[in-house]
C-alpha cells in the first residue's frame, strides 16, 4: 500500500485543484488515512487552508472539505445557521463536543460561535461552553464576524460576556453602522490603533479616515512598511479633505517611511499632482 505522505501529498493536490471525484475516490479508497476526529478539523484540511491563505469556500474546495467532516458535524453547522434552536439544542444534548467543533463555512475553518444568527442562538452556544474567543482559520473572532455579518446587539451580547475587544477583529468594518460599531468597541476597552484607520486610508476611504480620526485614532500611526495614513494617500492621490482633516489632526508630515520617503516625497514620485499640492501647500505655511 502507498506510503500516508504520499497519499496526503496527492490528496492536497486533488485539493487544491479542485477535482472533487478524485478526492472522493481517494477517501473511500484510503479510508485508514483519512479517519475523522469527531470535533478538530481534519489535518488535511487544515492543511489545505493554511496553504490557501486561510479560505476555503470556492464550491469545489467545500464539496471536499464537507468530505473530510464527519456528517454529525455538518447537521450541527447547517442547524446553526438555518437558526434552528430546537435541533441545535437536541443535538447539543447528545453530542456536547459539537459546540466546539470545526467545520468548513464562510471562507474557512470555523466554530458555530462564528456563525450564529438570532440572540437566543447566541445565548444557547455560549451557554453550552463555546469558546468565546476562538478564531477562524482567517483570524476573525465571534465579535469580529459579528461586526462584519451579523448585529451590533450580537457583538455587544459577546462583548458583555466577556469577549476580547482587542483579538480577531478584521481591519474591515462595515460602513453602514462604523460610528457605532466604533462605540461600542471603545466602551469595551478596545484599542483603536490596530490598523482599521490605516486599511481604509490604503483603499483611499477619506470620509472613513475622518471618522477614525474623529474617535481618537493616532494620525501617526504606522503599518508594516513604515507608512502612516498621509503616505498611504499620497500614494493614491486621493482624499484631500482627509489629507487636511489628518494634518490638523496632529499627522507628521515629515515621517518617513521604511524607504526613507516623507507623504509628499511619495506624491510626487507617484505624480499624485493634487495630493502632492495639499502637502506642499501644509510645509510652506509651517
């Protein structure tokens, strides 16, 4: 019989490529090499995700995903998200573990504290044990997701239950309710300096920019490459008012970047005529 490495070798290539037929036939063919933990996510999905930046939610890559899972865990999942607190509740009542289980949904790996609806799924999860602050396979934490998918009442439920403020929580956050979404994280003892204002300056976002700014965000914050909100929009040439609402907000406009460059040496370079002007404009007044 062929050795497990290179059967699990060809398998993550099946995988990655999609082939869902192959991948089926190779489960039924190898199943000593494919036996299922009844609550962790397979290692070879596990593995599939981490080379895949953490996703997983292309229809060929979850149809073999939803192979390596066990089927109790998939009713568990379906039954969560379908907001159906009778099943969830009996299924719970026999199988303690599921509430921790892993299983593919969204884009990863997750747990059904990431994927609850209504408040009284939430309360029924947290109450079985779920574990309040575990993250996807993307880094997103329960409160994270349900920032981006979900309510604020269902953020502020886990928040008062004692979630981290501070762990998993995306550098995108919704425009449509991003002055509350902001509130109530703050009221919870969350840092606000953990690169959302720096993302939203990246994708030349001014009026987001400004909200930040308006909560206390730090104009002189810098992302991995040594870029603050001024650079990141002199690179774009875009957002004005934001470049003016950032310096009269305290940004430096003398920081230089990891590659030595100041906001206007980066306009200039990029031939980002009207932001270059606003900075210019900034140095010759003092």
């Amino acid at each position: 019989m062929p050795d497990m490495f290179s059967k699990t070798e060809e398998f993550l290539s099946l995988f990655a490529a999609g082939r869902v037929d192959d991948a089926a036939s190779m489960i039924a063919t190898y199943s000593d090499v494919f036996d299922q933990d009844r609550s962790l996510a397979h290692p070879l999905l596990r593995a599939f995700v981490e080379s895949n930046d953490g996703h997983c939610y292309k229809a060929p890559h979850m149809s073999i995903a939803e192979m390596l899972t066990p089927s109790d865990v998939l009713r568990f999942r379906d039954a969560v998200v379908a907001d159906d607190l009778l099943s969830v509740r009996s299924q719970l009542a026999v199988s303690e573990y599921l509430v921790g289980s892993e299983f593919p949904a969204g884009r990863g790996i997750s747990q059904a504290i990431h994927h609850w609806v209504s408040l009284n799924m939430g309360r029924l999860i947290l109450g079985a044990g779920a574990d309040i602050d575990v993250l996807t396979s993307r880094g997103e934490s329960p409160v994270g997701m349900q920032l981006r998918f979900g309510t604020i009442e269902g953020a502020e439920l886990l928040l008062e239950a004692g979630a981290d403020p501070n762990n998993g929580i995306g550098a995108h956050m919704p425009s449509r309710s991003l002055e509350p979404m902001i509130e109530l994280l703050l009221r919870h003892g969350w840092d606000i300096n953990r690169g959302q204002m720096l993302h939203d300056a990246n994708h030349g976002h001014g009026v987001r920019v400004m909200t930040w700014l308006k909560y206390g965000a730090d104009p002189n914050s810098v992302n991995e490459l040594g870029e603050t909100a001024l650079h990141l929009f002199a690179k774009r040439g875009t957002g004005r008012k934001a470049i003016e609402a950032l310096i009269t907000g305290g940004a430096n406009t003398a920081l230089r970047d990891g590659e030595g460059q100041t906001p206007l040496d980066v306009a200039r370079k990029a031939k980002q005529n009207a932001a270059a002007r606003a900075l210019a404009e900034h140095d010759s007044h003092g």
